[in-house]
C-alpha cells in the first residue's frame, strides 16, 4: 500500500472517529445540566413539560399582542415564522409585510393550532438532546452515582398460585411469559416516576437486575418494586370528565402545574380524582388521549383478577375476557347490578387503560369487556396480566452510590489515565528520543480512537473500563517498544533510515500481533463469560488492543516515512546511543 494510500486511510478514520465522538463531546461539555436532566425524564415526562410549557408561550404572546399590537416577535419565537407562512398560504391569505407578533398569530386558525407547533419545537428539541445521550458514552453507576438492584422472581410461587385456578398446561412457557410481564411491569412503574433512563435487564433464569442512575430514593423505589395492588378498577364519572376537559381545552396552562398536580380541586367533584386516558400510538408508547374523572373508591383490586384472554363476541370482534376469583366475583356482581348503565374504568399505575359501559349485573366471575380492535384487545390484555401474572418479587441486593463519590472516581480515573499516559510519555522521550514522538502521538490517538468507539457502540464507562484504558496504555507502548527495538538492530548492522524502518516493521510485525491477538482471545472470553465489572474490563481492554495495534503498526510507520519523504531526514533519532 502506498503511503498516499495510508494518510488517506488514517484521515478518514479520525474523521469517522470524531464524528462517533461528537455526541459524547458534546452531551457532556456543550448541554446544560437542566437540558441534560430534562432529556433524561421519561416520555411521558417530556410530553408534559413541553404541552404546559407551550400552553404558558400562547399566553405570553397572546397577552403581549394585547397590550401592542404592533410588538415584535421575541426572538426565541422565530421558528414559528415558517409555520405561518405556510398557513397563509395553505388558507389563502394575503401575507403581511412585517412579521411581527400579531402577524404570526394570525396565521393560526385556532389556540390549539397554535400550541401544537409550539409543543412540536419543544419535544424535538428535547428528543434531539436526548437522541445525543444515546449515542454518548455513558456513565456507570460507580462514576454517576445511583442504585443498583437485583431482585428475585419467584416463579414456582406464581406457577402454583396459578394452578390453584386451574392446571397450567406448559409450565416453562408460563414462567418465561410471566418473567417478561414482570420486567414489563417494572419498566413501565419505574419510568413512570420519571426516573432517569433506568436499565432493566433479565439476569439468569429467574432474576431481575436494575440500575438507577442519579440521585433516587431507596424507600420510594422499593415500594415501585414491591408495590401491591397497581391496577384497580373504578367508576368512571363522565358528566365531570367532560366539563373538565372542556375546561382543559380553553384553559390548557390553567389545569396542571409542572409536575402534573390539579392547581384547582374545585374543577372536579369531592372524592375523585383526574386521570390521563392513555392509547397506544404506533410506536407501542402510551400516549394520552385526554383525561378522565374517576372516583377515588376503588371498586375492586387488581388481585382478584386470575387470567385474561383473547376472544371473539358475536360479531366477531375482539373482546377481553378475564376470569375473578370467588371473592371478586361476589364484590363485582352486587356493584354492577347497582351501577347499570354507568362506566367501569381500568386504572393501571395511575393511567385510566380503558373503560366500558355497564349494561348488566354481571355474575359469576366471568367478565367479558368488547368494543376495540384487535391491538386495543391486546394491550388491555397486557395491562390485567399485570394483576394475575403476579410474581413475588424480593429484593436480594441493593447498593447504593452517592453522586459525589461518583465524582470522585471520575476525578480519580482521569489523574491515572493523565499520570499514567505522562509519565509513559516522558519515558519514550527520553528513552527514544525523537522516535519518542511518534509513541506520544501514537498513545493519544489511541485514547481518542477508544473513546470513539465506546461512544459509537453506546457502551457504558465504568472503573473497571478505566482499568482496561490505563492497562491497553501499558500494551500499546508495549508495541512501540519491541519496533524501535527491531529498528535499532537494524541501523547497527548499518542499513540505511529507510531500509532500517521497513526492516524493523516488517521484522516486529508478528511478534506484535501475536502478543495482541492471545490478549484479544482472554479479552473476549471475558466479554462473555463474565458479568458487571469483569464484562466493563475486558470490553475496554479488547477495544484499545485493536486500536493500539492500528496506531503502533500504522500511524507510527506513516511518521517515521513522513520524515524519510517529505523531511528528508537520513538518520533515526531513536537513542541515546545510536548514530
């Protein structure tokens, strides 16, 4: 391969590097830390945050163009500039000349209209920041500080609660169907407290690893974790849940304050509560579709329902069947023969999932709920597995770390990455003299290219990743040592600098790969086979042999020919005794 060749290879790997860089350069350097923590809440979270904040932006406007009409547009408002031109357009209307604040109101047709778009720039620009968290390195809990949580699932407990109302006829497929609902179930309860983006993962056969990043309460979580009782059923009041939403729709910013609490409880009546009515949209989210007011008595708990199916109703169409228990049965039948023509709704973890009208008594524990398609049937039926799939869940370890002793690990990691790769550099200056340099320069794109691809594949950074960084220093100018070695031998046998330089590559070459490559194989039987730290060590450690074989065997070799064909040079400044 030409050396033209080569430069260009080495150009368009820092450049890919950097561009897989960038997102962790500039989450953690260039976003506040309110965009930072805004971008880490859950979905829902954010579609709060950005709906109230564009109610209270409408206001603003609208209250400044009340008080001159000729009021500019404020700055930070520009983006809806594009947006109203194209309604003018789209409505047939005469363009204004001066884009001033009324101007741009006027190319709304409606208050909602207007508080839509508002709310479409905030959540891309939230979503936006948070596509960038994803694609950073992230930061394990031994740097970010956090909880960690394994929990125990007992599924033969849950297999014979569920035999008591019938034989199961697959034992397995019941456990892992049981598994995934609870790991679905604590997702879903965990991301709904706005926790920041929790990893929750299936460990072993019957064990549930979680990690809470951040600051979080150990009693609060546990109680998530261990929490009875989540779905219920209740009477939905829906004269009141009409007025309210009629008033929510005048009156968006007026309702909720930011953390979601009603400002004015005289907007529903005594001993009820306002809920989200939550859809699937397409992408399997919960998205609210409005609220609902449902009384605060529960009816009857999610305990006693024992199983949920599929089936048909008369016509065909989708309908959820559930089946109670005695005692459920009995409380179900006296409160639908005296609430016929009334609405039952189902309320999971504070969600209202879904609600039909009570047109009989309905006895026997047989329960059967229609009136949706088939995607509708499935998720409802999700939502009551969440009540008979339970599984006794015990919380077997928790750790907890403070944030300021993760700080002091990430202060601790970058002094012995800094010392380490300083003082290996101070060596090879004064060891190796001017060959020194290309080892430096060697080392730090090493770390750079580490960096990048730990970024790129969304790993996260531990200590443990730290400890395989500061060792692959260690190897990487391992690398640089055994070439300069082989190059010195061959200048003392008198070759000239370029025949002493592809002598000493070509003669290094395989007593470097093989070194590495025994290192590699250790590194990914560990990858594999290990867990928690282990696993964070040897990832770290098989990413930097890989780079330090690129930057010792490639990058070197391109400096030490940069200076043979563009400086010129005939010696090799490669030690103190060597001429």
């Amino acid at each position: 391969m030409s050396k033209r060749s080569r430069f260009f290879i080495l150009l368009v790997v820092l450049v890919v590097c950097f561009a897989f860089l960038w997102p962790s350069i500039s989450w953690y350097f260039f976003t506040p830390k309110d965009a930072q923590t805004l971008a880490l809440s859950s979905l829902e979270k954010i579609k709060d945050y950005s709906r109230i904040m564009a109610a209270a932006d409408v206001d603003t406007l609208t209250a400044e163009v009340r008080s001159n009409a000729d009021a500019s547009l404020p700055a930070e408002f520009d983006y809806l500039k594009k947006a109203a031109k194209k309604n003018y357009k789209l409505y047939g209307k005469t363009a204004p000349s001066n884009w001033n604040a009324a101007a741009v109101l006027g190319g709304f047709s409606s208050q909602g209209e207007l508080i839509s778009a508002i709310e479409n720039n905030y959540r891309e620009g939230i979503l936006a920041t948070k596509r960038k968290y994803e694609r950073s390195v992230k930061l394990g809990l031994d740097l970010s500080g956090g909880m960690s949580i394994l929990v125990h699932a007992d599924l033969d407990a849950a297999l014979a609660s569920q035999n008591e109302s019938g034989t199961v006829a697959n034992a397995d497929a019941f456990k892992e169907e049981a598994m995934a609902q609870a790991i679905e179930t604590l997702t879903g309860r965990i991301d709904r407290f706005g926790l920041t983006e929790p990893t929750i993962r299936r460990q072993g056969e019957d064990r549930i690893y979680i990690e809470i990043p951040g600051a979080a309460q150990a009693d609060s979580i546990n109680s998530i974790i261990m929490g009875k009782g989540i779905l219920n059923f209740r009477l939905v009041d829906m004269e009141a849940s009409n007025a309210f939403n009629a008033y929510y729709n005048e009156n968006p910013a007026r309702c909720f304050d930011a953390n979601g609490n009603l400002l004015d409880p005289t907007l529903i009546p005594e001993g009820t509560e306002v809920f989200g009515y939550y859809v699937k949209d397409e992408y399997g989210l919960d998205e609210r579709a409005g609220y609902m007011v449902v009384s605060s008595e529960i009816v009857l708990d999610g305990k006693h329902v024992k199983s949920a199916e599929i089936g048909s109703d008369n016509l065909g169409k989708p309908q959820v069947n559930f089946l109670l228990d005695s005692e459920g049965a009995d409380i179900f039948a006296d409160f639908t023969g005296a609430h016929v023509g009334d609405f039952l709704g189902i309320v999971s973890d504070n969600k209202l999932k879904s609600y039909a009208t009570i047109r009989e008594a309905i006895g026997g524990g047989q329960v059967a709920i229609s009136g949706f398609g088939f995607e509708e049937a499935q998720n409802l039926k999700k939502v009551l597995q969440t009540a008979w799939l339970s599984v006794p869940l015990e919380i077997e370890n928790q750790q907890i770390i403070g944030a300021s002793l993760g700080e002091v690990a990430i202060q601790q990691g970058i002094r012995a990455i800094a010392f380490g790769l300083i003082l290996v550099m101070i060596f090879m200056l004064i060891w190796y003299t001017g060959a020194g340099v290309n080892a430096v320069v060697a080392q730090v794109l090493n770390l750079f290219m580490m960096f990048s691809v730990l970024s790129a594949l969304g790993l996260t950074l531990t200590l443990s990743s730290i400890a395989g960084m500061i060792l692959t220093i260690g190897m990487a100018v391992d690398a640089n040592v055994i070439v300069f070695e082989r190059i010195k031998d061959e200048i003392k046998l008198g070759k000239s600098r370029a025949a002493s330089i592809a002598a000493g590559f070509q003669h290094a070459f395989w007593a470097i790969m093989d070194s590495n490559i025994t290192t590699l194989i250790a590194a990914l039987f560990l990858s594999q086979l290990g867990t928690g730290t282990i696993q964070g060590f040897a990832v770290s450690l098989a990413i930097g042999v890989i780079s330090s074989v690129f930057t010792a065997l490639f990058v070197s070799h391109l400096m030490f020919d940069f200076n043979t064909d563009v400086m010129h040079k005939e010696k090799v400044s490669i030690g103190w005794r060597v001429k």
